[in-house]
C-alpha cells in the first residue's frame, strides 16, 4: 500500500469541450490543458472518444482502431496524447471491452450466418420456447442493466445474442481464446503503441458468465426480468482473464512505462476486492467500487430511498479499506458519467450551502486514501438540472428503463412515479449536461452559436461556471485547487495513510475519522449538516495542530470545537 507510484499520486481528470457544431472535439481540447495543470491534475481519463452510432455515449464502439469522425481524427487523438505528454500529463482511455457495438465488423459477420467463424465471438442462445402469440421466449431471466430481457432476438438466424446493456451492445464470448487476443491486439494494443499510460476498464468484472446461464433470484417482484449480477459478476474465470489482459499489456509496452489500470467493477467484499488488486497477481492495479455511491438506490436500481449519514460513511471506508497493509491499492472518487453530482446527493445545493457543502466534499476527497479522481465540473461544485420533464432526458438507460416499467405497470403506477421522481437525484444525465466555461447565454461557450447536443444545467448563470470561478479566490475552483495542494504536501498520510479508524460512528451529522502514517495520527472532522455541531478531540492527544479546513482560518476559533454549518478541518492530532 504504501509503496509509491506515479498512479498511486496520480490527481485524474476527465472531461469533454466541444466546438462550434455542438459536439466535442478534441483538438479544442488540448487548449485546456493548461487549466487542468492550474488545477493540479497531472493525469487524464479520456472517455470514449472511438467510432460509434452513439447509442449509450459511446460505450458502444464499433471500430477500436478509429476516432469517431465528429470527435476529430486518430491524429487529433495522438496529439492530445503528445501535448498532454509536453506538460507532464498522463493519459487514460476507456477499454469498453465486455462488449461492442453490434455495427461493428465483427459483430456483423458473426450475425450474417450459424456457422460464419466469428459466431462464436458472441453469445448466442435458441428461444427457450415460443409464447401464445408466436413470440419467441429468451433463455433465462437475467434483465439488461437498460431495462427489459438482456437477450435480444435476431430474425436472421432464429437465436437470441446476449447484451447486457443496449440492444446495440452485443457482450462478447470471453471463453473464446481467439476473440480475447482479437480484443487485445485492437483495443489495447493499438493504444498502448500510441503511447496511453493506462485504461479505465469498463465493466471489468463481467467477462466471465456463470456456465449454464441459470435463472437469477427475483430481486423485483412484479418484474419479468431480474438483475443479472449473481450470474454475471466476478464469474469462476475473471482473475485468468485479467492475468491473461495484463501480461499483453506489460509485453506490449516497450518502453518500461508503468501503467495505471482502473476496472469499474462492484465486487462487493474485501477479499474480490484484493484479489483483482494484489500487486503480486498482477491483475487490474486499481478499482473504481461502488458501495458509497449505491446508497440509497433501491435493489436493481429502479428508485431512490433515504439513506443514514452511516450508511454513506460505511460505504465510504469500504473503497479502501480493504488495502490496509496490503499489496493493493484504490481509488477515491464520487462523481464520474455514471453518477449524478455530488453537492445535490451527498451535500446541500441550496443558494445558500451549496459553495461550502461542495468545499466539504473536497475535504472528504483529498482526505482520503487512493487515487484521486475529480470529474468535470465537480470542481466547479455544479448540481443536478432541477425539473425536467422525462421526455428531455436523453440517456439510453432511462430511457430504456422507462419504458420497460411503463409497460409492466403503467404510466400512473407508484412504481413509474417512484423511478421518475429517483430521476432527479440519481439520473447519469445530471454529469452529461455540456461543461460551463462561461456565463454567456445561451450555450456557456461550449459552442460558439449552435444548439449543443444537449440542454445546460441552467445555473451557468448563477456564477458556476469556470471563468467566474477561475477569477474568484473564494469560489469551489480555488478551494479544489488548495486543496490538492494539501493533499500533494501532506501526502504520506493523505494520500497512502491507512489504519482509518472511525471516530462517533453513529453520529447522524459529523463524519469523523483518524488515519495514521508512522508517526504521523490525521484527524478529520466533517459537519454534513446545516447545523453547527460540537465534535471532540481524541482521548490521549494533548495537543493538535490544525493543518487545513474549508471555513477561512480568520473567522473561526480553532480552540473551539464547535463546526458551523458544513464546516470541515483537518488535525494532526
Ligand atoms: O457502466 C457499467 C455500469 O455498471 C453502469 O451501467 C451502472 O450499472 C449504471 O450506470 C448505473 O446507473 C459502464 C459505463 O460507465 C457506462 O457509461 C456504460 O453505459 C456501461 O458501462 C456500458 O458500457
């Protein structure tokens, strides 16, 4: 755990610029890096920037080996890659590789005929049997991630594909050897040979299914399908796979760069969690987990219920508390373009807190250890849109969703209005809205006149944008800012510490915690509430010293312990 590595320090970023057509481009982009370095990141993850029809935001690639034409061109890629290299920026790509698109080449061949030799590279499976109607009946009851039977039936050839995602993303066979190399060779090895300094491996923990594709346990009652995970995650042969994926990597790179490898993977206990991590196993050096951005979501995602400050704090903890004098490492992160923002879910985006609930986020963040990942605009501390009407959302999973449950239960039922109302918490919508650069109507700078390909959060006028917050010392921008600084100069203990210890648990409002490094004992006290609270110093230290808080130092007594309103401080105690 504590050994260092670039990856271990890495400060990650992950953004999107447009130009005038409304859509992201990438050569616009590389005239942002500088802001990026102002901020302190040294890293970047790229989100999936390869040619696609753009079904779930390019998760859903058709062509590894190709910049989708809208974007830019392969050229602009590598020299984003360059540039980014010149300033001391390392780059991460998205490896979507439990899937691909179904236009992809393969795909399309594999669907042309039963016996093409690429049928084998996706999962196919006969009707179980035929409804009243003639309807052909999927295989079993597993339920796509997006609504609905995750088999999807081909008129061509009488067999249903798997897709655990979109209609568009057939998921690969992972038992076929020769598939598992096509994949490297395309997805990874040509990016490697272009110089990336890592992945984010999407869905990492779902290339290897439960053999005999058995029935899942009804989670949903009501529903026709049920989630697929028992079935599909961390399967019996996973860790070979990934063993498998990283000796490519390490043979592929030539020039000794070491790699930051990240799997998107929620792997539930301790021990998964160790076993994709161990640096000895060299599987996957890093796992985005999703214990604390899970609470308060309802089994198989369909709503949202009330969650304890306890249940976020145990959430919390289990990302990385399970490297703890071990030979693994993690991540930090609350935000990215599967979750909604922070400052509405887990702080208070009111006018009045929302700057300083956003700064005590940034608190929890940088106090933690792991790789730091900060996702565009949370350093900006914007919010969720507030009440848009279901038919403005644009996002393939609620939309599939939506109309999934409508067809279960009705438009009027509790059950659609429970999952439209959950919407406005928890929809991936809210971090997809087009990044504020200005306060300039209408589009904030992100097109220099045409409609962006997707509406604003509105409060871009309300000073959350980066230009006015680039220009105000006080404003969430130069907090983040300060912020990992102090994390970058304190970094034995907040970067690497370990020991995290709790401190009053159960408080409903103060989130407390104690980590060590040698010598060194942190003390981290956060108020999660609009009320001023009292915490108490530890039995057995004399005295603290008071290292970082998100109330200016003037306008607080620091003898004092007492927090006001969302106030966050940082001890050595
Ligand atoms: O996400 C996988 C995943 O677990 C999410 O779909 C999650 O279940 C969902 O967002 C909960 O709201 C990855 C990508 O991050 C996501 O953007 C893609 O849609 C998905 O894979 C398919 O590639």
């Amino acid at each position: 755990q504590t050994e260092p590595k670039w990856w271990k320090e890495a400060i990650v970023y992950r953004f999107q610029d447009s130009n005038h057509d409304g859509w992201v481009r990438y050569q616009r982009y590389v005239s942002k890096l500088s802001t990026l370095k102002e901020l302190g990141a040294n890293a970047i993850w790229i989100c999936p920037f390869y040619d696609s029809p753009q079904e779930d935001m390019g998760y859903d690639i058709s062509d590894y080996e190709k910049v989708w034409p809208r974007y830019g061109t392969n050229e602009d890629i590598f020299n984003l890659i360059d540039r980014a290299h010149g300033l001391g920026i390392k780059s991460i790509v998205d490896l979507v590789i439990n899937h691909c698109s179904s236009e992809h080449a393969w795909f399309k061949e594999a669907r042309s005929s039963l016996d093409n030799p690429k049928r084998d590279w996706f999962i196919w499976k006969a009707p179980k049997g035929f409804d009243s109607n003639g309807k052909p009946i999927p295989p079993n009851t597993w339920r796509s991630f997006f609504g609905g039977s995750a088999w999807r039936y081909d008129e061509h050839t009488g067999q249903f594909y798997l897709r655990l995602f979109a209609k568009g993303q057939p998921d690969f066979n992972w038992e076929n050897e020769v598939t598992r190399n096509a994949i490297y060779e395309s997805a990874v090895g040509f990016w490697l040979d272009h110089g990336v300094d890592g992945f984010r491996i999407d869905t990492a923990g779902l290339y290897s299914k439960q053999p005999g594709f058995p029935d899942v346990p009804i989670i949903n009652p009501g529903l026709d399908f049920q989630h697929p995970d028992p079935a599909i995650l961390n399967g019996p042969r996973i860790h070979e796979f990934h063993k498998e994926m990283n000796k490519f990597m390490r043979e592929r790179v030539k020039d000794g760069r070491e790699l930051l490898t990240v799997g998107e993977i929620p792997c539930g206990t301790h021990d998964v969690c160790k076993a994709y991590t161990s640096a000895k196993d060299q599987e996957i050096t890093q796992l985005f987990e999703f214990e604390h951005v899970s609470v308060g979501r309802k089994p198989g995602n369909v709503g949202v219920v009330n969650f304890k400050l306890s249940e976020f704090k145990d959430g919390i903890a289990a990302r990385f508390q399970f490297i703890d004098k071990t030979d693994s490492w993690s991540t930090v992160y609350i935000e990215n373009h599967d979750q909604p923002r922070s400052v509405t879910r887990f702080g208070d985006d009111s006018p009045e807190y929302r700057e300083i609930s956003a700064k005590l986020l940034a608190l929890l963040e940088t106090s933690l250890t792991g790789t730091l990942y900060v996702y565009q605009g949370q350093e900006l501390g914007m919010i969720n849109f507030r009440d848009w009407p279901i038919e403005k959302y644009e996002d393939v999973e609620v939309k599939g969703m939506y109309k999934w449950m409508v067809d279960q239960f009705g438009a009027d039922s509790d059950q659609v209005k429970d999952y439209v109302n959950g919407l406005q918490l928890i929809s991936r919508d809210h971090a997809r809205t087009p990044f504020p650069w200005t306060s300039e109507a209408p589009y904030a700078g992100f097109t220099d006149g045409k409609e962006p390909w997707f509406p604003l959060t509105e409060t871009f006028q309300e000073g959350i944008n980066a230009e006015d917050e680039l220009k105000d010392p006080k404003s969430v921008f130069n907090f983040w800012k300060t912020a990992i600084e102090v994390r970058k100069t304190h970094k034995d203990v907040l970067n690497y510490g370990y020991d995290f210890t709790f401190v009053d648990h159960a408080n409903k409002k103060l989130f407390a915690f104690t980590k060590k490094f040698g010598e060194k004992v942190l003390y981290v006290v956060l108020n999660f509430s609009k009320e001023e609270i009292e915490f108490s110093f530890l039995e057995g230290y004399n005295s603290y010293d008071y290292i970082f808080g998100n109330y200016p130092e003037a306008e607080i007594d620091l003898d004092l312990t007492s927090l006001q309103p969302w106030e966050g401080r940082f001890y050595y105690a």
